[in-house]
C-alpha cells in the first residue's frame, strides 16, 4: 500500500489529472535547474505575491464602490430635503393680480400675474420662481438658493437690477416701474 500522496489525492478527487500533471513538471523543471545550478524559482512566491495583488485590487474595487454608493446615497437625501423645502417655503401664485410678470423658463416665455409688492419683491431678487406641480410657486431667495444645489432646473432665479454707473447722464431719469412694453 505505499501509493504516492499524488495518488491519493487523485483517489480522494481532490485533485484532477490536470493538477497532478503540474506539479509533476513544476517539481522535474526544478530539479533540473538545480542540477545545472541555475536558482529555481520558486512557484509559491509568484503565487502569493499573485494573491496579494489581487486582494489590494479587489480592496480598491470595494472602496470605489462603497464612495460611490455613499455619494449617491448623499445625492438622494439631498434632492429629498430640497423638494421638502419646496413643499414647505413655496406658495403658490395668484391667478390674478395687478401686474404681469414674462420670465423665460425652458426656452419659453412664462407669465405670472402678481400684487406690486410680490413684483417688486421678484424684481430685487428677494424672491425666486420654483416649478410646481401644478405650475409656479413663489419662494425666497435663500432658500431658493438651498433648493437650487441639488435641483436646479425646479428654480428660476431673478437677478437684481443693476444699479446705474455713476457716470451716466441718465441716471437722473428712472423707468417708471409702471411702465410695460
């Protein structure tokens, strides 16, 4: 009964013919390299330092992968929180009002119809225009600013008039804010 531990393995199927074959010429090409006194190689070490750069891979893949879940995760509660801030600070415009109000919103022209303090309010740029579902809604601007980091097609900013230069002969003539073109 003196098999060879090869021949047990193979006996046991915990090895294939295969993986015997291998080994079998692993261990003549080492024999042979010592007896021409070249320095084996030694298998074990290439396959270790194999594992070892597969693992460091696998270790970077999982990192990538978890701040890119994490990041998402963040967008998510982000646009969560803004259109809950859009749900609470938004009030809806009035269907009728004083004074009419052309904005541009997707290459479109809007109008809303609003009191002169609401129009003058939108005008300063202390109120900002946000989409609704059913239309436009009104929202100050800070908060418009929140709601525009993580959605910003639902908000539709209004930049403040400029203040006239100093310089120019006409800043004693003012556009009556009556006055529609």
């Amino acid at each position: 009964m003196a098999r060879t531990l090869q021949d047990q393995l193979l006996n046991m199927g915990l090895a294939n013919k295969g993986q015997a074959k291998k080994a079998k010429d692993t261990k003549r090409k080492q024999t042979k390299m010592r007896k021409s006194g070249l320095k084996a190689e030694d298998p074990d070490i290439d396959v270790q330092s194999d594992v070892e750069r597969q693992r460091q891979e696998k270790l970077e893949r999982d990192r990538a992968l978890n701040q890119q879940r994490e990041e998402e995760k963040a967008r998510k509660a982000g646009i969560g929180a803004a259109v809950q801030l859009i749900q609470q600070h938004a009030t809806q415009v009035p269907s009728e009002g004083a004074m009419a109000y052309n904005f541009v919103h997707d290459r479109v022209i809007k109008t809303l119809h609003l009191d002169r303090a609401l129009h003058a309010q939108l005008c300063r740029g202390q109120l900002a225009i946000v989409t609704l579902e059913p239309g436009y809604g009104l929202m100050a601007d800070d908060v418009a600013a929140r709601v525009e980091e993580y959605l910003p097609h639902r908000v539709i900013r209004i930049k403040p008039e400029a203040k006239p230069d100093e310089d120019d002969p006409y800043a004693d003539y003012q556009i009556p804010d009556d006055l529609m073109w």
